[in-house]
C-alpha cells in the first residue's frame, strides 16, 4: 500500500472512468472546494445509503460551489446501473486502475465473520479550492455523515 495521504497536500494525479464512458482526473477538481469519497461496493446497504444521503445533500454541495464525487472499483456500468436504479444524482466514478486508490491508502485488510480480505475502507476527504486537502474522515460510519461533510464545506469561508 502506498503511503497515505496527509493533509496539506495537494490533489493527486489520479484518472478515473466514469459511468458515461469518459475519464476524468482528479486534479479537474482543483479551483472549486471538492469532495471525494471512497467506498466499497455499489448496491450494498450502506454504500447505498451513503450515496443517498450524498444525493439528497448535492444541491446544497453545488449551491456552496463545491463539488463531490464518489468512487470505487465497480465497473462504470455497475455504477450506472447503481445510479438508475436508486435516482443517485451524486457523480460516481470507478478507480480501474488504483491510482487514486493508492494514493489515499484506502485499500485495506477488513475482517467479516472472522474472515479477512482487502477492500477499500470507507473514508472521505475535503480539499478546499486551491486543491489542497483540509479535512479527512477514515472508517466512516454512514448515519450523519454526509451531513458532517457538508458542514465541513460551509465551515470553508
């Protein structure tokens, strides 16, 4: 795992596939406040739940000039289907080849049932508008986060 992400530094070059069939880099975001969040798995009860809370908070995101965006390894079209079938409206993109992944040392060795595995831990970062990174929250815990976050963003000014 490559070291982790401190705060005070700058977004990485780290390019991702979106749902639409194009690519995106994380450093496009620098200029505006942004919100990125990892997470393990689409269609699971709490990614689901996350990306809703996310979704009903977007405009508000938006209205504060910050932007967000989630990722994981599922593929764009799982994301698609993901949007579609709960109306996400938050932009989510797929991490295929672990570049961002690996910057911020979200690929982790979880514990389920007494079994381990690696997956990605839940885990969200705020990067204000010069593209530097001011906040980070590991091991998220779905219920009220999102609304941690956007108060994190209204905290900016």
């Amino acid at each position: 795992m490559a070291e982790k992400i401190a705060e005070g530094s700058k977004l990485p070059d780290a390019d991702l596939a979106t749902p639409s069939g194009g690519r995106i880099n994380l450093r496009d975001y620098a200029g505006k406040p942004f919100v990125l969040y990892f997470y393990p798995k689409d269609d699971t009860a709490g990614c689901t739940r996350e990306a809703q809370d996310f979704s009903q908070l977007y405009p508000e995101i938006r209205a504060l000039g910050a932007e967000i965006l989630g990722v994981s390894r599922d593929t764009p079209a799982k994301h698609q289907k993901f949007i579609d079938k709960y109306d996400l409206t938050v932009p989510l993109a797929t991490d295929d080849k672990d570049e961002a992944i690996d910057a911020f040392g979200v690929w982790v060795e979880k514990s389920l049932y007494g079994r381990t595995y690696m997956g990605i831990d839940r885990s969200t970062f705020l990067f204000d508008a010069q593209g530097t990174l001011i906040r980070t929250w590991r091991r998220v815990r779905v219920p009220g986060h999102a609304a941690a976050v956007l108060e994190a963003i209204r905290a900016l000014d």
